[in-house]
C-alpha cells in the first residue's frame, strides 16, 4: 500500500487515504494560499489545495467523503486544519471550509478560510514586523520518509502576502533552485509595492537516496518577510526557571541536592502538572529517577542512592522537582587538586533556533559548594558579567569560607534576539570556569564533587539543551 497519505491534511478522517493505488503514479498536490496582512499582526486567509494523484488515492478520499457526507467532512477537515496551523504556533478564527470535486471526476480541491492571529510578528528588539512561511513545507517532509513510499512527490506552492498599508519591505529571503539526481527544490520570491509572491516546487523522486534527501534538505529554510511602518505590541512567552543546588562534599561519596521550580509559562506548568498527574505521581518521578540514572551511569558516575519527588502538582505555584543523590566518581583527580567545572551558561550556550529567539528566557541558578573538614578551596574564578542588546550573563561568587562557595548564575535571553546577536553574546562568556580544591592532610585522598552535571532536567523543551 502506498503511504502518500500523510501529506493531507485530513488524512485520520477515519483512514480517507487508506487504499491502495497504481504503481509509478506520482504524488501531486498544489498549494494556492492568500494572506492579507493588517497593522495588528493578524491575516485574513484563504488556503486552497488541489489533491491531483494518484487517482485511486483521490477516488477512495471522494468516496470516503460521499460516506461520511459532506458536511461531517467539512467540520473534521477545517478541525484538522486549525490543529495543522496551531502546531506552526499560528491560531485560526472564524474558519470556513469547502470542499470541491468531491462528487465529480477529476482534482478534488479543500478551501479554508479565516483569520490568523498573531501571523506577522512585531520585535521591539530592531523595530519589524516579520512574517515566518513554510514555504517549502518543511512541516510536511520532516515527516516523510521517501524511502517507504512507492512513487514520487511533487508538491507546487503559490503564496500571495499583502501586507498593510504603508510598510515598507526591508528584508525578503531569496530564491534558489537544488537538484540532485533527478530531484529538486526550488524557490522564487519577488515583490511589487505591498505585494509578496513566493512559488515553489519540492520534487522528490521515486527510489530517492539519502545523500540526495541531504543535499536538498541542507537548503530548507522558512521564508522571512521583514517589513517596517508602524510599531506593534509584542506578544511572546516567557520561560523562567529557578535551580538551587547543594553539594555537600564527603570523603568517600557527594551529596547532591537539586530543588528545580519550572515558573513560567504557567500554561505549560500546568499543562505538565496535568500531565503528572494523570498518568501517575510516582510513575512520573520514577521516569525522572531512570533518566538521571542513565545519565550518571553513561559518565561514569556511581548512583549509591537517590529519589525524585514532585511537589506542587495541586496547586498555582511553580512545579517544583526535588533530586536527592548520593554519588561516587563525579570528576577526577588532578595531580594533588580536586576540579569543580563550572558552565556559567547555564547550557543555555548551545541554543539552535535558525533565526530569531520567539520567546525570552530567564535562568537562575545558585549552587552551593560546601567540603568536609580538612579540605579548602585553591583557586575560585572571577566574577562574571556580559551583557548586550542581545541579554546578559552573569555570575557571582561568595565566599563564606575557605570550603564554602556559593554560585549564584543568571542568564536572560530577550524575546527577539536574532540568532547571530545571541551567538556574539555567548562568544563573550566562557564554555566553563574552574574551582580547585585540595585535602589539607593527604593529597592523595579521595574525594568527589561534580557540578559540571548538576543542573537539574530539561522537561522545557524550549530551552533545547541537555540539562544534567
């Protein structure tokens, strides 16, 4: 059976793609979509697909459209369409939808029409509205695996952007054409006054290698439309997060205590609380548990004990997860010194957005370094303190004794940040910075300490990092 079908947007109306179709027919769908963009960020849309082949595919959706009726059809179609955008971060209002050539021979063609909220967005940060278009619909061949499907691709895309009255283009991304081994990518845009026009055609053919997929998909980027003439509101999601570290340092072992508070967006808090809780408390932490000890074991490092508790699930405050470690082999010896390394990052140094950062992010960290008796600290690095349009990194170091540190860490992202600003802050600031420290009596002793790994889980996906 061919698996073409993941390409339509109604695809799990009760299985519509299902049957099977002839051999060496190509896949072919066009795109036709119109926007009409206004000052306040939001469109009037209308989003037209023709489903030309193969024809056996379009017979059995028409037949599986005639079985459900048309107006059952319509509603789960425009149902699909709304929760397609929604996974782009774009919410559709008031949608309309049609259905055309359903009950005739030929193209069977989908409209949708609405309002797109939040389509351009404004960025305080250099003063443009910027609009994002999967032109290419890279959303659609991240999922495909064209290896599985027996025939060719061939997707066509025709995009018409207005934008308001008075704005003045300032930045569109350019065209280019890829080809390998008989496949290819193109991309034209061009624009007239107020008018943007982008075209593209992703050929995939049948039997395609994986050193072709990698050439064309190395030139798959969203369309960009920066444009100017008035300012706007900024509408962005705020991820902040608060980890407190103490690290009490024994002669055989290391006491890890994590307390992580997850604050901001408090709809995705809450949205993990849920989450928590109904698929089980403890299943949860004991998921938690297994992660971080896969974690240590791939380091190295000897779990002796430790627990995960999940607090805050009932109420409006932050979710908080506590950690509990008992450790061995966290870092190793150095000559007669003992290494703490220390990411004043926070891991968030290796952030990989492709152009602008879509939200802010503010990180705190405090750890606490506290050694046994007969041990002190050798050397303890500066204080830190970067920052540019772009946010700041900060660290500062306190010493309460000469085995006691504490670290307190902030890095604050602002929403906006293109991406090569955010590299230029990092470049600024250290990968790591290093705390020694010696047993006063036998310098051969041992001892164990890790911070480098102690950063607590990366349950916020937006911060794409490995958290240890």
């Amino acid at each position: 059976m061919r698996k073409f079908g993941f390409l339509m947007v109604f695809l799990v109306l009760s299985g519509l793609l299902a049957g099977a179709v002839s051999a060496g027919e190509d896949y072919k769908e066009v795109q036709k979509n119109e926007y009409i963009v206004g000052w306040d960020g939001s469109a009037n849309v209308t989003l037209q697909t023709i489903f030309y082949s193969p024809e056996d595919m379009v017979n059995a959706t028409k037949k599986s459209i005639m079985e459900m009726g048309i107006e059952n059809a319509t509603k789960m179609f425009i149902a699909q369409k709304v929760q397609a955008l929604a996974g782009l971060g774009l919410n559709l209002e008031n949608a309309t939808g049609e259905i055309i050539g359903y009950d005739t021979t030929g193209p069977l063609t989908t409209v949708i029409k609405g309002r797109l909220v939040n389509f351009a967005r404004y960025y305080s940060y250099d003063g443009v509205w910027e609009i994002t278009l999967d032109a290419l619909r890279i959303s659609d061949l991240v999922r495909i695996n064209p290896a599985a499907v027996n025939g060719s691709i061939y997707l066509e895309n025709y995009f018409t952007i207005t934008i308001p009255e008075g704005a003045v283009i300032k930045n569109l991304t350019r065209g280019f054409n890829v080809e390998s081994n008989g496949s290819y990518i193109k991309l034209e845009t061009e624009s007239s006054g107020r008018v943007i026009n982008v075209h593209s055609v992703v050929y995939l053919k049948e039997g395609i290698f994986q050193d072709s997929l990698k050439v064309l998909y190395s030139e798959l980027q969203p369309v960009v439309i920066a444009y100017i003439g008035k300012e706007g509101s900024e509408n962005y999601t705020t991820w902040s997060m608060v980890i407190r570290n103490n690290i009490t340092v024994k002669e055989n072992e290391t006491i890890l205590d994590t307390v992580e508070e997850y604050i901001e967006p408090s709809d995705y808090v809450n949205y993990l609380k849920v989450q928590f809780i109904s698929g089980g408390t403890q299943n949860a932490e004991q998921s938690l548990y297994q992660g971080y000890f896969q974690q240590f074991q791939a380091e190295g490092i000897k779990v002796l004990g430790g627990n995960v508790k999940l607090l805050n699930l009932n109420s409006t405050g932050p979710l908080v997860v506590k950690y509990h470690w008992v450790l061995q082999g966290l870092v190793k010896r150095v000559n007669d010194s003992y290494v703490y390394v220390y990411d004043p990052k926070l891991e968030l140094g290796t952030l990989d957005f492709p152009y602008r950062l879509n939200a802010e992010v503010n990180e705190t960290k405090i750890t606490r370094i506290i050694l046994p008796e007969g041990y002190h600290f050798t050397s303890i690095p500066s204080d830190i303190s970067v920052s540019s349009k772009a946010g700041s990194v900060t660290m500062r170091i306190e010493n309460v004794s000469k085995r006691e540190v504490v670290i307190t860490s902030n890095v604050l992202l602002r929403y906006g940040v293109p991406a090569e600003d955010y590299k230029d802050l990092m470049a600024k600031v250290p990968d790591k910075v290093e705390f020694k420290y010696v047993n006063d009596v036998e310098a051969g002793s041992k001892s164990t300490c890790g911070p480098a790994f102690l950063v607590g889980l990366a349950v916020v996906p937006l911060l794409l990092r490995r958290r240890k």
